[in-house]
C-alpha cells in the first residue's frame, strides 16, 4: 500500500512543476498541524502551512490528502534487513 501511495505521488509530481498539497496532517517536531497545505516545486518544498494561509498557485496541480500524514524529510538511517527468500544466514 505505501509503495502504491510512493508510486502515485512520484508519478504526481512528475506531470507538473507546482504542485499543491493539502487537508493532511502535517507531523515532525511539535505539535501536528491538521488541514494542512503544502506547496511543491521543482522537487522542493516552497511554502508549508495551514490550508486557511495557503496562496493558490495558477495552473499547479493540486491533490486533496485528507486522512493522510506528511511527515517532511523523514529519512530511515538504522534499518534492518532480514533473512528473506533464497538467502542464506550462516551462524
């Protein structure tokens, strides 16, 4: 399910230069800001806020992602991998 998400945005982002986000749950350090927005461009993040602040961007494309969670810049550096199909785990 989250690689279908991962899929869709990447395909998203790639049919437009702006892009804008909102209605999600905005989450990282502090407090989460619900009914959010966020402004995308050229692969970067220009303006993130509450939707009420966001200044509608002509011809972006835009995507409602009420119920989902944007957590910016979340980077997994301590992953685990584990004994998989055709592997071997010498002990």
């Amino acid at each position: 399910m989250k690689a279908l998400l991962l899929l869709f945005l990447l395909s998203f982002l790639a049919s437009a230069e702006d892009h804008v986000f909102r209605g999600f749950t905005l989450t990282g350090s502090g407090e989460p800001l619900r009914n959010a927005a966020m402004i995308v461009t050229d692969w970067r993040i220009a303006w993130v806020g509450p939707a009420s602040q966001l200044k509608e961007q002509p011809g972006a494309s835009r995507q409602d992602l009420a119920g989902k969670y944007v957590i910016p810049g979340l980077i997994n550096l301590h992953g685990h991998l584990s004994l998989t199909s055709g592997l071997k785990q010498d002990t």
